[in-house]
C-alpha cells in the first residue's frame, strides 16, 4: 500500500510551539499529549496568580476564571455552558457518574469490549458494591458500516440496563464510533448514554448538543493541548439535581454566589485551578492553526503512518480508510504470539525496545488477546518521523 508523504508545511510552521528533549520522536500524543508552551506558559501565571495573593484569588477571580474558561470550552464542544463543569480529567468525569447512577441488586450497566480499561474497571467496582451486573458488549472488527456498530451495542440493552457507556473514539483501536446513532437508538429504549470522549476533543468536529447524550466526560490534555490535569464533564439537564461529586467539600460558591448545582465540583477544596483556566489559551492555539487544516493534515499523516506500517507488519488495518473511522490516530495489529508470554503489566518489550535502541515513544498495546501498535500524530509530527518509525519498527520485528 503505497501513499504519498503529507506536505508538512503545517509542521514546518507550528512544530517549535512544542519543545521535546534532543533525539526523541513522539509519537504517543493519544495517551499523553504535551501542551505548547504557550500553554505551559498560561497555565504557569495562573498559578503565580494564586500564589501572588490567595486571598484575591479564591474570593475575587478563581470562579470567574473558570466560568470563563467554561464558556470558552462550551462554545469549543457544541454544548450549552450550564451543563459543563470542570474536572482532572475523564476518569474523575466518568466517576461522577458512577457515583450518581443509583444502581440496585439486578441492575445491568452496558459498556462494550472497546471501552477504556480504567473505565470498565471502574463500573465493575460500582455494579459489584450495588449487586448489579456490568456487562461488555462484543464488537468484532473489522465491520463494514457504522450501523453495524450502533446496531451491536444497542443491542445489548436489556429491560435492567441503567446506563451505556460507549467510547466516542477508542482507546486501542482509534476507531470513531457513531455516538449520535447510539444515543438516538439506546433512547428510543429509553436508556441514557455516557460518552467517553478524551481522543474525540479537537481530534474530530464534535457538537454534544447534536450528539443528544446524557452525559460527556473527557480529558483535555489529549488532541486540545490542554495542561495535564484539565478536563470536563458534560450533564444533561435532566441530571443536573442528581449529580454527586465524587470528592465532598464546602459544595457552596467560596466568593458568595447564588447556589447553583456547579458549586459542589468548583471548589474541591483548596487547590489549584490552573490547568483547566489554561485550557483557554490551548483553544485559541489551535484556533490560530485553523482547526480543519489540523485536522486535515494529521489525518494525513496518520494515513500515511497506516499505509507505512501496513507495509512492515503485512497485516490489514481493522477499520476501513476514511476520516468518518479514523481521525490523528490509527492502531494496526501485530503477529500473534511471539513476544506476548513476556508482557509484564502494562510493558511490553517491543515498545521498551523502540524507546531503548531508538528513542521513539509509542503504544503497543494489547486487547482481546492481540497487540497493536498505536501511532499519534499532531502538529509537531511529520512524515519523516513516520518514516523512522517504519524503519526502526522493521528492525526490531526481523530481530
Ligand atoms: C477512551 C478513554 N477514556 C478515558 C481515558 C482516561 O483519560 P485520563 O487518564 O486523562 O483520565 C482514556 C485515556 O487514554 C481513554 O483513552
């Protein structure tokens, strides 16, 4: 599968926003994203704010601060500000939720085989404390249309399903799942969705309102370039007076407002808020860039990097092509066998030796007994790290 290199006009231009260490190629923006240091940059004055005169801050500027940043990153995912607050990052997101679904002996949660690991271990620590049942719906790739997905996971709705949690984008695969058909179908059962959307931000237009679900929870450290420790939860109306957070402090507005149902998630006691008010200078980043040319070019490249290591691996992709599957981010398997008896925890051998002999960061991953090689590409990458990746990756397979 031969494709031609994207122009990298767009790297050429954007790349010394970020700063890495000499000699590594990153390629691991999915699990990890850096920030720009423009970013870096504000995130840092917010916290010398705080430090300058805390008593200004708390009582006069943090709320405002982060109402702004709230508008902000509302207009930025299509949702209306009074339903979003501000968290860490999707899996405090995703805990709230499973703190607020009241959950009975005999009760079912639905989650499917590609969700995040961390989240499915989650719901199977909530379903066991209540006595009810989480059960993971099978979604075999490859499949030939997006129906076929929406169909499979509604399908395993039952008449005891309190809540579906679907991906918006998966954790080891990459693939874009259709969250609005999801929703659309799972309420016509009169089931409310979660949706899990850390690699959706940015990565791909994405407009909550038109995706209709009940909850929305990501982390804004992946595709947005937000500081580490900035995400958001979204709820629907019809939750708002349910929704528990899941660490109990003063739950009121430390500068005196009108209670409203966001006191009890703005202040968790005294913290910093930095990373999240930052998140406003990554939106304007990206902004400046042009939100469809980086779209456009990292698909491209993540194109490129698919037909690359198709080329390597000699094993087919598990999506189709096309950016309605796949956005900055592709996943191809690897040979079964081999290497998997040496997996230890999480650390696989062929990703430590990609960093030990050739300084390249990147995600091998394992999922449903197989192993993937997860590739990310964002502004600061560019087809000759593809290129090096392919090469070193050949090397270290023929060893
Ligand atoms: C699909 C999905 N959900 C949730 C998470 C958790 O994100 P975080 O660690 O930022 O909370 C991840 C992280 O990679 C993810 O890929």
């Amino acid at each position: 599968m031969t494709i031609a290199a994207p122009d990298s006009a767009l790297y050429e231009k954007w790349h010394r926003e970020w700063r890495f260490p000499d000699g590594v190629t990153y390629l691991n923006h999915g699990s990890f994203g850096p920030s720009p240091i423009r970013v870096q940059n504000a995130r840092q004055e917010w916290s010398a704010t705080l430090e300058r005169q805390p008593m200004d801050f708390y009582l006069r500027q943090m709320e405002l601060a982060i109402d702004g940043t709230v508008n902000k990153l509302s207009e930025f995912v299509g949702v209306k500000a009074d339903g979003l607050i501000a968290v860490d990052n999707a899996t405090v997101g995703m805990n709230i939720v499973a703190r607020s679904i009241e959950l009975n002996p005999g009760d079912e949660i639905l989650t499917t085989t590609h969700d995040y690991g961390a989240v499915l271990r989650l719901w199977r620590s909530a379903c066991r404390d209540a006595g009810a049942e989480l059960k993971v719906q099978h979604v075999d790739l490859p499949v030939s249309s997006s129906d076929e997905i929406a169909e499979t996971i509604v399908g395993g709705i039952t008449a005891r399903t309190k809540l579906l949690i679907v991906s918006h984008v998966t954790s080891v695969t990459g693939t874009i799942f259709p969250v609005q058909e999801i929703c659309r179908r799972a309420h016509e059962k009169g089931v409310p969705v979660c949706v899990d959307g850390p690699h959706a931000i940015a990565m791909i237009p994405l407009a909550i309102r038109d995706i209709g679900c009940d909850f929305y929870t990501a982390s804004c450290h992946k595709w947005l370039c937000g500081p580490f420790g900035s995400g958001f939860l979204y709820v629907d109306s019809r939750y708002r007076r349910q929704v528990k957070p899941s660490i109990i402090s003063w739950g009121g507005s430390v500068s005196g407002r009108q209670p409203h149902w966001k006191d009890e998630f703005n202040w968790l006691g005294t913290r910093d808020p930095a990373p999240f008010v930052a998140v406003s200078t990554a939106i304007d980043v990206l902004r400046e860039c042009g939100l469809e040319a980086f779209r456009g070019y990292t698909h491209a490249l993540a194109r490129y990097a698919r037909a690359r290591l198709v080329d390597v691996t000699g094993l087919e992709p598990l999506i189709p092509d096309g950016p309605e599957w796949y956005g900055s981010m592709i996943s191809l398997p690897l040979a079964e066998g081999g290497e998997m008896d040496q997996v230890q925890g999480y650390r696989d051998p062929l990703q430590d030796r990609l960093w030990e002999n050739h300084r390249i960061e990147i995600p091998i991953m394992h999922w449903q007994g197989r192993r993937f090689i997860r590739v990310s590409c964002h502004l600061y990458n560019c087809p000759q790290h593809v290129d090096y990746l392919a090469e070193c990756l050949a090397k270290e397979l023929a060893k």
